[in-house]
C-alpha cells in the first residue's frame, strides 16, 4: 500500500482492524484473491499496512468467521471455496460512510458495517467508498458520479443508494445515477430516503424508517407534556425523509387544535451556529424537533452558551439515536434508527429483487423508537 493511501485510509475513522477487514474483504470481492488461494501471511501484511500482529489476526478473524476465509494451522488463510460460487458483488454510494468524529452522528455508519457482515454472510460482497466530502455540493455530486459510473461500467449485481441531500437545484443528480444503474441494468435499492422529493416516489425499491409516523410521534409526546407552540429545526437542503418528519410534525399540532405556523418553522443551514442559535431564540417557543441528532446537540450546547434553561426553558428533541445523545450535558430525548432491521431488510430486499426482477417496487418502512430523556423534560426522562 503506498504512503498517500495509507495515510487516507487511517483517516477513514474505523479501527484499523475494520480496515484491514474490510480492504481484503474487497480485495477478494474484485477477484485480486481467487476461491483456495492463500492470502499473504500475517508478517507480510504487518509489513504491508503497518499495523501490528493483532490487528491482523483480528481481520483475519473476522473473514473467517463470515465464511470468507479458511484458516489452516501452520499453512496460511485461505479464500473459501464456498465462497467462490454464486459469489455476489453489491455496492454502496451513500454519505455517512463513517462516525462524524465531533459528533458521533452518522447513524447510518453503523447500519452500513452492519450490511457489510450479513452481506458476507449470505456468500456476497458489499463494496464500500471512501469519506465524501458533503460541504461543497458540486464535488460532493461530481464524486457520487464517478463512483456510480464505476459500479456500472463493471456490472456488480445491485447497489445500494443513498440518495444526495443537497440543494434543490442539484436534486436531479440522484435520478441521473439512478437513471444511469438503470440503463446498465443494475439493481437499485434506495436507503433511508427517496431520489424524488417528498411525497413523490421513484421506480426503485427503498428501505428506512416511517418518517412520517416518527415525526408524528415525537410532536404527540411534546404536546403529551403539556407543550403547544413547538417549533421544527432543519436544514435548506432537499430530503425527503425531513419533508415527512415535518409533515408528521405539522398533521399532529392540527390533530391537537393547534395552528403550525410559518414562524414555527426555521429552515436554514443547520451547521451554522447562527442559524440554530437564533431559531431558539425564537420568542415564546416552548419546544424544538430538530431534524437529527446533530442538530439537536447543537442546540442544547448554544442553549447552555446562552443561559437558556433545558428543558426548563426550552425542550429539545432529535431523529435518529446517535450514540453520543445519551451522554451529553443534557441527555437527548431522540427517535431511535432501528440500525439491525433496517441493514437486514435492506439486504434481503435486495436479494429478492435479484431473484424476481419483476417483483413490485416496494416501500418498505420500519418504526423507529421513541427515547425518553430529560431534554424533553418528561420525569421519565434519564
């Protein structure tokens, strides 16, 4: 491996392990390693990567234990014969690939490691990319692109897509590589959220959470604690999955008798302090649902800068359950990602697409669950 991928790929934010797991994993995906060979012994890929014994020894572990490896005792590692047959090959085009190191957010992170083993365990593959850069939309879609062209022109058996969050302008990329997987005749499985805006629905397949009924249920539990003007946070970018929490929002302050004014919504970029701070500001506001967990930190951190009382003052909730959310300065009432289900619907989905490509298109969501913490300011808050 040369220094420059080296250096990249310790930048990737998974343990070093993980990525020896998952470059040899791909390695043997692309045909680099065939079904009976041996891999390179463990010194050779201590030399190699740079790593030390036991990070070897624990992807080799891993491999094996997926059934992608034979380890044989004083002989070497071998790829599995088994392996070899009907052996599928999936990949992946999404942002969130990995934990944001300040926030702990990408959820989906985990719900990606998590394909990547069932995958493995059903004798497939899934190729993963490298970190996106979501700051600069042209790059991001111009990226996102390449990958796409690349999964087409070598004719894998399905991808999953992650749809692009970026400006409305730039939406029509998501069915451009849409389109593109189509004409190769590759196929599609959407995750977490649509390539058309909400409430519209593409041709593919799409797995993820019932956005609409989350954003209901965690409204109903505001109001459930005597909360009425409760305001919604989110972001100027296009995602349908936040169209819906915002719907679920609206249709249940109306269900209550209570009027979702303009003023009650504050859209904007929420990776700007200013933004996020001025929203809850807002005069008179009881309550904030914010349109993930990042956002939601965010929040309660210029909340204690400001001296804005939470929950006394103000009640914050999030989307999503980062991991983080639970031990922070004021723990964050959040609607859980069921992680587990939604990998393994995700791949089963797929699977079944391969075996009937005439099957209808499905939309497939799964609940999320409602964590109760003090950000709400409920007593069953811990």
């Amino acid at each position: 491996m040369s220094p420059a991928k080296r250096a990249a790929a310790r930048s990737d934010g998974l343990p070093k392990h993980r990525r020896l797991y998952q470059h040899l994993k791909d390695a043997i995906a692309q045909g680099v390693y065939s079904p009976g060979e041996r891999l390179p012994t463990e010194n050779a890929l201590i030399d190699e990567f740079g790593v030390s014994r036991t990070t070897v020894v624990r992807a080799l572990h891993d491999l094996e234990h997926e059934g992608v490896l034979v380890r044989r005792r004083g002989s070497g590692s071998y790829v599995s014969e088994e392996h070899g047959a009907r052996r599928r090959t999936f990949g992946l085009i999404a942002t969130g690939l990995f934990p944001d190191a300040n926030t702990g957010n990408n959820i989906f992170s985990q719900v990606f490691q998590e394909m990547s083993r069932l995958a493995g365990a059903k004798n497939c593959a899934l190729l993963t990319g490298s970190p996106l850069d979501e700051s600069d939309p042209d790059a991001l879609v111009a990226e996102v692109t390449e990958v796409a062209t690349r999964y087409a022109s070598h004719a894998l058996d399905g991808v999953f897509f992650m749809p692009l969050m970026v400006p409305a302008d730039r939406m029509a990329a998501n069915r451009r590589i849409t389109d593109m997987l189509k004409k190769t005749g590759v196929p599609t499985v959407l995750i977490d959220r649509d390539t058309e805006p909400y409430p519209g629905r593409s041709e593919f397949d799409l797995v993820g959470i019932d956005n609409l009924d989350a954003g209901w249920v965690v409204t109903r539990h505001l109001l459930s604690l005597g909360c009425k003007r409760i305001h919604f946070v989110c972001s100027s970018r296009v995602k349908s999955t936040v169209s819906a929490r915002v719907l679920g929002w609206r249709l249940a302050l109306e269900d209550a008798g209570l009027e979702a004014k303009a003023a009650f919504l504050h859209v904007g970029d929420v990776n700007d302090d200013a933004f996020v701070l001025s929203s809850i500001k807002a005069a008179r506001a009881e309550a904030f649902v914010c349109e993930h967990d990042g956002v939601a930190m965010t929040a309660i951190r210029l909340a204690r800068e400001a001296k804005i009382k939470v929950p006394k003052r103000i009640r914050i909730v999030g989307f999503d359950g980062s991991p983080l959310g639970e031990h922070i300065s004021v723990p964050l009432t959040t609607m859980r990602q069921p992680v587990q289900a939604i990998a393994e619907t995700a791949v089963r989905v797929m699977l079944e697409r391969l075996e009937d490509p005439r099957m209808p298109v499905r939309d497939i969501r799964i609940a999320a669950e409602l964590v109760v913490r003090r950000s709400c300011g409920s007593r069953n808050g811990r």
